[in-house]
C-alpha cells in the first residue's frame, strides 16, 4: 500500500516500463574522486572531471564478443576494489519489484578477458554477485542459495544447502524486501574470509495465492509467502559462514518466540571479527544495535532507543542504503546514526560502545537524505529543508557538532536539488528542478560550486525561464482544526475569477507518500489523457499530517493508530476550505488516488459524501486487516490489542455511505495489494445497494502496467469516467 518513488505512481511506470535493474546504486565514481565510470553506447568508460577526457573501461566491440562471440547487453556494472575487473549484470528477471536476477559475466581489464559466473547454474537465476574486497572470489544467490566461487579457476562451492522457498539463504521473502527495502541478503568480510547473511524461515507463514486466469485454459495458483497483519512475521538467522570449512555460526540473536522480531539491518562492524545489526521488536517502537562476535555468536547490546509510535530504519528515507552500508568513523570506533529522538530527523555521532554521542546536525530541521561524508574535511552533507517543505537543498554540517548547518545550495536556485558528491568532496552531480524549471543536471566543483566546463548550467537554464508562466502555483491553507498543510493547483486556462469550476484532488496521504513537491511534474496528471486545465479542471494536492514531509516527527506521527482517521479529516477540512474560494463549484468535487491514495479515495467518498461527489480509486486496500504486518502494524500497532482501530480505519466500514460516483480499479494479479480487497469492497457495496463501477485488469500487478494495451486502456477508462460524472469547464 505504500507510496514509493517505484510503487503506485508515475515513479512507479517510469521505472517498471524502463526495466531499471537492481544493484547498482548512485554514481559509481573513482576510488580518488576525480572521476566516475559510465555505461554508454560507447561501452563502459571512466570519464574524468573536470576536463570530462573519457577513457575506455570495455568498449562497445569487446561488449559485441564478451559473451563466446555474442553480445552482451549489460543492465548495470561494477568493479573491483583494485578497479581491474568488472562484474556485468545481464539478462535480468524481474523479481517482484526489480530485476534482481540474471547472468553475470566477468571482465578482466588487464587480459580483456570475459567469462560467465556459475555457469554450471541454471540460467538467469543468479542474484547480487559481487566481488570479495580482495578480488579473488565472487559470492552470489541462486536458487535461495549462497555460492562462492574463485574467479581464476572458476571453482563454485555451495555454502549452503537448505534453500527453498520457505528457506530463503542469502535473500529475503516479500514482506522484507518490500518493507525493510532488504533484497541483498549477505555481505563480504574486509579480509574476504567470510561471509554474513541472512536466513529467512517462511515455513511457517502462510500463503497468498494469486490466480493467474490468462496464461493457460486451467487457472494457475500463484503461492506468495506473504503475513498479513496480525501474522506472526517470518523468522530470521544471521550467520557467518567461514569459507575455509565452509561451517556455519549462527549469532546468537535472541528471537521472540510468541510475537516474532525483525532485523533489517545488518553489516560487518567496522573489521572482520564483529557483525552490527540493527533488531527491532515487532511493534518496531524498540530498535536496539547489536554487536556480534563472527568467532563465537555471542551479542552484546550498544545502543538502545524508543519511540511511543513507530521507528524509521534509514533505508525507509534514504535509498541509498537499500543494499547495506553503515557509516563508520576514526578508524571504526564512532559510527553516525539518525534518530528523531529529539523531535527531528537528526544525525548523531555514536562511539562504538554507545556510551558517548555527539549531535552532528543541529537545529530544528530534518534530514532528508545522506549524501556524502567528507573526513577528511571534517563534514556531513545532506539534503534538507527546514523553511519550505515542498523544497530540497544540501546542507553540511560539521562532524563535530559545533557549528551551525551551513547551506551549500545557492540561494538564487529555489526548487528542489539532488547530489550525488564525489569521494573527498571535490565533484558533484547536481539535479535540479522546480515547478517551472524542466531538469537540469550540471556537473559541479563542489568546493566553490561552480558548473564545470561542457557542463549543462542550472543557472542559465534559470534565466530562460519566466516563473509566472507554469500554470502551478502553491499554498497552504489553515483546516477548521487549526492544522495547516501545504498544497498545489492547477487552474484552468483562460481562467474567470467570476466562473465556478470542477476540482479534481490528487491524495495519497499516508506515511509513503508526499505529494507537494516543488520540482518539475508538480501540477501533472500522468493519468489523463488531454489536459486537465485545458478542459476546464482545478487540479489540488495537499499534504495531511502523517504525510512524510519535513515537519517534524510530531507531524508525521500524529496518524499512529489512526490512519483511515486523522489523514482522512485533515484531507477533508482542507477540501472545505478549498470550496468556500468563490471560483470553485461545490457540486462537480472529484478525488483520485492509487494504493495508500486509493485507500484514501474510498474513505474521503464514504466518510465525507458531502464534499467529494466522485471517486476514482485504484489498486486500494479496502480492509486493513488485509495487508501485510510490517506495514500496517508498523503505523496501527497489532490487531491483537487494538482491533478497533483496523476496523475504524478501514474503507469497507464506511461503504454504506457511498453517494456519489465510484470507479474502482484493480489488477488481479496484485502481489502487493491483493485482489481480495476488491471482492470484499464489492459484497460491501453490494449489501448496501450501492451503485458503482468496476474495472479489474486480468493478472496486472501493483502497476497495472503488464501486457500489450494496458496503460492505454487504463488511462482512457480513468478519463472518460470523470469527464462524465465531474464534466470540465466554467459554469
């Protein structure tokens, strides 16, 4: 149900119809941060900065005949630490969100050489192969497995030998990966030795079986592990495999037995000898880091902290560290932690004990991303916005604590800005945008800002554009409970004051979601086919409370137990205030939303018929109860103890109330929100009478994006709907 930047928006088609692979993140640059490698139609070349002189890394001959004479068409790359061999990701798979299997091939600089891994395995089954820190050795997933090989001699040992669906070595089942963003399940020790991972036990959860109606005459059934809440959570090992004797230590984490646990954190502690993983309980209010011993198993707690909602883990706002990471200082005795503790999103120094931390980000202001910590230099960059929360800039701060934030961003470039900083800081890539700026990205000295040489410019491409030309503008607008939320509208063009127009709100609402943004795109619907202003449509998203803007944690976790509620009436007073504007017809109110958001739809047409008149909700979850335990309880606690507010929370209590328009949509093949929400939707709505539409896409996913059509046929039934039942223009 949540909203990600690859889920159930615009993002989410952009990246599934684009086949991004999994396993390469950010910018890959050099070792000395002077440079970056880049994969083009030329090959994979290293390109250096500031001059951008391009070297050859493989070139687009030697990718035409790597494969025994055949191409290879590479999805993402990596190198070793010595940067003298590179590991090639081909012929990739999809797996659930990402293409996170396939072939990998190794190429040697030196020799020019290129050989397939695991060749003796079964084709495009391998998963997150990468290099030991000394070069010698690949390790890899395969068939829920962990294998190591040699790469001179192309030995492959099998490490494990227990993998099964159910037993899942080196990986993750689906609520982990969708909700702790864990899919890369083992890691290298520095001395190349061994390797940690994970080991998830599934025997016990229990099966969601997805119907597949399209793919032969007899229907297929589609097992998916998948604990919905109220389910005790699949089990977890972590263990260290020695690869002289290929034994196994198993940590000796200890594991709730009755309601189950969680550890989605977990990487080597700064040496070869200790593991840091991060356990949460399964309310995940307590998060607590252990350190583990490789040698003995044996755990000891350093630091421990709660919070009376719900914590964050770090890959749930910064996706750089999807796949592992941990930020470790001086040597390994101090590591960095963000906690919002001190009612922020703040960044602490942590000494490896615990005993003594530091604030390294001071203020009241939230950390919105991780970019780059500079040593050497003596600083942390990091995105962040404490005066506009529709906007982004970096922000460094000194790794001692003791001075102020300072801005790096320019001050002329309103909008919203990503970095990706070179190691020692010297380089960044820059992407800019704001609501009347298309993308930009510039390549930038980090040290004095400014844009190299051949470089786009992000301020020229401001002096081209005229601010009052988007049809966008923002507010914010104050609800009858004092609570005031940031918003953005399109209007009509050719726009009269003295007329009244239909409003279409966009919502999502949820912890997974901000929609009011300040970039390129605000004020577009992706899912219309026309123009919206041109047909005479407001177009509003505004931002609710529990919403992850930063403003806070009080603001964002005002909704725990309460979603279904809290967002709800916040969304609902802002709409009342938004029709007592002279130039809006009250009669023609419409609101749509995908996931989280169609969850939103359903309860704003059934718990306020008075305000919105027509709904089209997509790929909702109609019954909380339904959708998977890290989610859910993570923001509603356990239905063992508060089943009320499940109940209170979810759409299908208040479908009775429906009186206005309701399309609803959903994919059957759904793996994320499933198909049982619309059945239990429709007998609702069927109990009561109630009229409405329906529109299910046979064995479509999340995305509804599956198959020849799709997207068309999805777009055009969205608009027709609401040209008819919310027709556009002036009255």
């Amino acid at each position: 149900m949540r909203f990600q930047y690859k889920n159930c928006c615009f993002f989410l088609l952009v990246i599934l119809l684009t086949g991004t692979a999994f396993g390469q993140k950010g910018l890959q640059w050099t070792k000395d941060g002077k440079g970056y490698f880049n994969l083009s139609k030329e090959g994979i070349e290293r390109v250096n900065l500031p001059g951008n002189d391009k070297t050859p890394v493989i070139t687009a001959a030697q990718l035409q005949t790597a494969a025994a004479g055949q191409p290879l068409a590479v999805k993402s790359f990596s190198l070793s630490a010595d940067e003298q061999q590179v590991l090639l990701f081909t012929n990739t798979k999809r797996v659930w969100r990402y293409e996170t299997k396939g072939d990998y091939w190794v190429f040697d600089r030196r020799t020019g050489s290129c050989r397939q891994a695991g060749k003796s395995l079964p084709e495009a089954t391998l998963m997150f192969a990468k290099f030991s820190p000394d070069g010698s050795k690949l390790a890899y997933v395969s068939q829920y497995n962990l294998y190591v090989e040699e790469i001179a001699s192309g030995l492959i040992t099998q490490l494990t030998h227990d993998g099964s669906r159910q037993r899942i070595n080196g990986t993750f089942d689906w609520a982990y990966e969708e909700e702790f963003f864990c899919r890369d399940g083992f890691r290298w020790a520095p001395d190349s030795r061994r390797l940690a991972f994970w080991q998830i036990n599934a025997n016990n959860t229990k099966d969601y079986l997805m119907v597949n109606n399209t793919e032969a005459i007899y229907p297929v059934a589609i097992p998916v592990e998948y604990p919905v809440a109220g389910e005790k959570p699949s089990s977890f090992k972590i263990g260290v495999i020695d690869l002289a004797g290929a034994n196994t230590r198993w940590m000796n984490i200890p594991y709730d037995e009755n309601l189950g646990n969680y550890a989605p954190r977990m990487e080597w502690a700064a040496n070869s000898d200790e593991l840091i993983v991060q356990y949460l309980d399964r309310k995940q209010q307590d998060s607590k880091l252990l350190l583990c011993s490789a040698a003995t198993g044996d755990v000891q707690t350093i630091y421990h902290e709660h919070d009376n909602a719900w914590i964050d883990i770090t890959p749930s706002w910064d996706q750089d560290y999807t796949d592992g990471g941990w930020d470790w200082l001086n040597g390994g005795k101090e590591f960095l932690w963000v906690s919002e503790k001190g009612g922020w999103r703040q960044v602490y120094r942590v000494s490896r004990d615990g005993k003594k931390e530091t604030l390294v980000t001071r203020g009241d202001m939230d950390v919105l991303d991780l970019v780059r910590i500079d040593e050497k230099n003596g600083f942390l960059y990091y995105l962040a916005s404490p005066n506009n929360a529709t906007q982004q800039y970096l922000y460094r701060s000194r790794l001692d604590g003791k001075a102020a934030p300072e801005r790096v961003s320019a001050a002329s470039q309103p909008g919203t800005h990503s970095y990706d900083i070179s190691p020692f800081a010297l380089y960044a890539k820059h992407r800019f945008s704001n609501h009347y700026t298309p993308p930009v990205t510039e390549w930038i000295s980090l040290k004095d800002g400014k844009t190299l040489p051949g470089s786009p410019s992000v301020n020229e491409a401001l002096a081209k554009v005229n601010p009052q030309s988007s049809p966008v503008s923002f507010f914010q607008v104050t609800s009858e409970d004092g609570i005031t939320m940031d918003g953005w509208m399109t209007k009509p063009l050719n726009f009269d004051s003295t007329k009244k127009y239909p409003v279409l709100f966009f919502v999502y609402t949820e912890p997974w979601g901000q929609l009011v943004k300040d970039n390129w795109g605000a004020g577009y619907n992706y899912m219309y086919n026309g123009n919206l202003a041109q047909d005479g449509y407001i177009y509003i998203a505004i931002d609710n409370r529990g919403t992850p803007v930063p403003k806070g944690r009080e603001w964002r976790k005002s909704v725990y137990r309460k979603i279904g509620i809290v967002n709800i009436r916040d969304q609902a007073m802002a709409a009342k205030q938004v029709l007592r504007w002279p130039f809006v017809d009250s009669s023609r109110v419409a609101v749509w939303g995908w996931s989280g958001g169609g969850s939103a739809t359903l309860n704003l047409l059934f718990q306020y018929p008075q305000i919105y008149k027509t709904g089209i909700s997509i790929a909702a979850v109609g019954n909380q109860l339904t959708y998977d335990n890290i989610y859910q309880e993570r923001y509603m606690g356990l239905p063992q103890e508060n089943l009320e507010d499940f109940i209170n929370g979810s759409p299908i209590t208040y479908a009775k109330n429906l009186e206005g328009n309701l399309l609803y949509i959903h994919g059957t093949g759904d793996d994320n929100v499933h198909y049982n929400n619309a059945e239990m939707l429709i007998n609702e709505l069927i109990r009561y009478n109630k009229r409405f539409r329906m529109m299910s896409y046979p064995n479509r996913s999340h995305s509804i994006s599956e198959g020849e059509g799709t997207t068309a046929h999805l777009r055009a039934t969205y608009t027709e709907f609401l040209r008819e039942k919310c027709p556009g223009g002036p009255r």
